[in-house]
C-alpha cells in the first residue's frame, strides 16, 4: 500500500468512526428525551459510518438496534444485525438481538434459536438470565398458542 492509499485509509476509518460517535450521541438523547427524530439522526449517523467503512460490524450492530428497538423495524433490524455477524463473527450481542427482533416478528422458533445460540457463546450475565427467561416464556406462547401472546 503506498503512502496515499494509506493515507486515504485512515482518512476513512477517521470518517466511519466519528458518525459513529455522532450515532451514539444522537441515540442516546434520543433515549433520554424520547425522541424519534433523534433516533432518526442516529441512524443517518450510522449510515454515513457504514458508508466510510463498509466493515465496521459495530456500526450495523448499533443501527440494528435502533430499528428493532426505537423505531419498530424488526425486518431491517435482521439486516442489519445479520451483516454485523457475518463482518464480525465474535460480536455475540447479534444473537440476542436477532432474537428480540424475531420475537417482534411473532417468529418464535427463530426467536427461540437465537436466543439459545446466544446462551452458548454470550457472556455478559444479565442478558444470558434475559435469553434463558426469554426461552422460557416463548416456549410456553408456542405451547399454548391460545394464549396472549404479544
């Protein structure tokens, strides 16, 4: 790599990685005001960090998480979270994130499998008693598909 390419590389790195930082800022005012339009900005944000840096996995993982969460699109949440995994694939929280999503999906058994995928390799403990409760529960709306399931 010569002198420019290297130069043009970290050029973009510095890009990617400073909309993230603007996403993350914007995703939590967002969060502390509920506010959709700030949600919004964040994930414009994370869109011009993707578009420097078309492997920063974090950045997908962030915004996948916006649109599952904030702004009520599970489907481009599983994009999103999908290319994360497939970038990085030791970026666990995908997994149960993916879960949520297919849960909001009223796809349980893929819901059910994530979060299963995620007690395997995830380590952090509140979310590993959140995926096990979660199995739980799913389990018993397909059990009982009579019941009020959300």
């Amino acid at each position: 790599m010569n002198f420019y390419q290297r130069i043009n590389h970290w050029a973009r790195l510095w890009m990617s990685r400073s909309y993230y930082y603007l996403g993350t800022t914007y995703r939590h005012i967002g969060n502390t005001y509920a506010l959709t339009a700030a949600h919004e900005k964040a994930i414009d944000y994370f869109s011009q960090a993707v578009k420097w840096d078309a492997n920063f996995a974090r950045a997908y993982l962030e915004r996948g998480i916006l649109y599952w969460r904030e702004l009520d699109h599970p489907r481009r949440a599983l994009q999103d979270l999908s290319l994360a995994l497939t970038i990085d694939p030791t970026l666990h929280a995908v997994y149960f994130n993916r879960g949520i999503a297919h849960q909001q999906l009223r796809e349980y058994a893929e819901a059910i499998t994530e979060f299963q995928t995620y007690l395997a390799v995830g380590t952090h403990p509140h979310w590993r008693e959140h995926a096990a409760n979660m199995i739980r529960e799913l389990n018993e709306w397909i059990q009982s598909p009579d019941s009020t399931a959300p």
